[in-house]
C-alpha cells in the first residue's frame, strides 16, 4: 500500500477544520476519497470545499460502494460504535475520535471487532502527541522519576459550555465535561503512568451553572435543555497500588479561562506537564527542570501524520483498542458513582 485511501464519517466541524486538512497535508501519502453525513448537503459541502470525489448519505453506502484503507469517525459518540464497528468489518483502519463510546459493552465489541478483523483502531487522543508529554514520557522511560504513584488531572473552564453541536445533549454524548474534554486529560496521565489497570472508581458530579442562563465565553448555549453535569471530580485507586484525581468542567466559579492540566508523582520526580515542568531532588538539595525550545507541534497534526504512517507501515498506532476501553470504564464508572453514591469495584 503505497497511498493511503481515506473516508470520512461525519462533516461536522472536526472533520472539515481538523481531519480533512490534516489528511490533506500529508500529500501524496494520503486520498481523501469520500465523506458521508447523514445529512447529505453537508457531505457535498465538504467534498465540494476539499475537491473529494465522493459524497454519500450514509457511511453504510460509503462503506459498500467505494474501496477505501481506513476511516476516521466524526460523529457525535452515541454513533462512535457502530460507524467503527461498521468500518473496521468493511476492512478499514479507523481513527475514532474519542471518547470510544457511550457505554463500557460499546467500547468492549470495539476492542472485539479490531481483533477479529486485523485491522487498527485509535482514538483521538492527541495531547499525547504534544512534544511536553513526548519529553516526559521520555523522562519517564530513562527511570527520572521513578514510580508514578500519583495524579492529578484538571481539564475546567471558567464559562467555556459549548455553544454548538451536540456537546450539551446527553442523550447523543454521554455526558459533559468528563466524558469531552476530560478525557484527553485522563488519557494523558495514564499514558505517562503506563495505563495501569483500574480497581475502584469514586465520582460526584455536578449541575450547577449550565441550567442557567449565564456568560458564556464559548457562545450562547441553550440552557432550557441542558442535560448533561457541568462539573466531575473523581478519584481513581488501581491494582498497582498508583492513585489519581481528576477535576473536568465546562463552567466553574475559577480564574483562570481554562485549565488543562496533568502533574505527576514519583518516588524519584514529579512534574506538571503543560507547560512542562520537573521536581527533583539532586546532590542534596531541591531542583526544578524547565525544557527550553520545545518543537512546535500541533498536536491534531501529529496523529493524524502518525495514523497516516502507522497504517501504511502495519503499526499499530500509539492510542489502542485497550487502553480505549480502560478510559472507558473509568469515565462510565465515575457517572454510575455519581448515580448510586457508591463507589464501583472493577
């Protein structure tokens, strides 16, 4: 295989803004051959705009009419499973943005699926291809700090509740904050931590700004049917004995606009990673290490050119069907805490 024949599930603003040009910038290594929305204007604007041969109503008739390597999946995540499941039975690679999927059964016959039909399957998780947690992770990997036995992740935004899409509508996301931009930063810690394996979940969430009309720095959103939490805190104990806590929100009484943030413990060095920062102690006394003339990487940009590369080598890509199922049960496991006020054993 020699170019890269890609189609595109789902022409809304992650695909035309992030997928499509991405793929296209990686030049001859990649065709951008059809895109499939459910509404089929939208389809045809974005083949139109990028000069892609093919549009379909469906990536049902995408999937059966034209030969395509590999898939990237842009629909809200109610739809996450099945389009995957879909493609990667019609022998595609897919990149799927993440999370995975609703539900933990969802992400397991995803993981299956892969499998059994030998093909890749990754999530968007692209803050792993910042060049702040490539460093680390190298740190990490050299024994600079020892045992991570601790995290904490915080992804808050002051009043940053979307004003568009789905990403207030519980029904097609799962959830708020947690489940949208919580995740990359939970993706990020347990990468750096090695994934370990979950034993105990304990969440609350929170609905507490989001019902109501407010400020809104991301556009007006509709606060009349706004279902999902707009603040998660949860911790996490696992088997290796590591912890982690993690705050997500989409509006919260704080100062700063955002905050998307992992800092890590270890027996021998902690660090916090945007911007990357390392503690120490070195020749009996206290030390702070700042990386100076970091590359500049987009991080969307570097997975798509490494799904590209991956897929045309036979690699598996960095994010797994695996660790795509832990993010899940995490994530799943906070909301039912949060639910019955139990904590959840795995």
């Amino acid at each position: 295989m020699n170019v890269l024949r890609v189609g595109i599930i789902g022409a809304g603003a992650i695909a035309g803004d992030v997928h499509i040009p991405n793929y296209l910038s990686c030049g001859n290594k990649v065709e951008v051959v059809a895109v499939a929305d459910v509404v089929i204007e939208r389809a045809q604007e974005l083949a139109n705009k990028f000069a892609i041969p093919h549009a379909f109503g469906s990536y049902e008739e995408m999937l059966a009419d034209v030969k395509l390597d590999a898939v990237s999946v842009c629909v809200p995540n109610k739809f996450h499973a099945e389009a995957t499941i879909a493609a990667l039975e019609a022998g595609c690679h897919v990149l799927c943005e993440k999370p995975p999927a609703m539900t933990v059964e969802e992400a397991e016959l995803m993981v299956q699926t892969a499998q059994k039909s030998g093909k890749f399957l990754t999530f968007g998780f692209h803050f792993r291809y910042r060049p702040e947690v490539e460093i680390a992770k190298s740190f990490i990997d050299a024994d600079e700090m020892g045992e991570i036995y601790s995290a904490r992740v915080h992804a808050i935004r002051r009043r940053g509740i979307p004003g568009w899409g789905v990403f207030t509508n519980k029904e097609l996301q799962g959830g708020g904050p947690l489940i949208d931009i919580g995740v990359h930063m939970l993706d990020t810690a347990l990468y750096l931590m090695g994934y370990p394996e979950p034993e105990t979940v304990l969440g609350k969430t929170h609905q507490r700004l989001g019902n109501k009309k407010g400020v809104g720095l991301f556009g007006e959103w509709d606060y009349e049917n706004y279902t999902v939490e707009d603040m998660a805190v949860g911790m996490v104990t696992f088997k290796n004995g590591a912890t982690l806590t993690l705050e997500a929100s989409f509006a919260a009484n704080v100062e700063k606009d955002e905050t998307m943030q992992v800092s890590l413990m270890g027996d021998k060095g902690g660090a916090d990673i945007f911007p990357l920062k390392i503690y120490q102690e070195k020749h009996n006394t206290l030390v702070d290490i700042t990386p100076v003339y970091l590359p500049e990487v987009v991080g969307h940009e570097r997975e798509i050119q490494q799904f590209v590369e991956h897929c045309l080598a036979g690699v598996q890509p960095l994010s797994t069907p695996e660790q795509g199922l832990i993010i899940q049960k995490i994530v799943n496991a906070i909301y039912e805490s949060a639910e019955t006020g139990k904590a959840i054993q795995f």
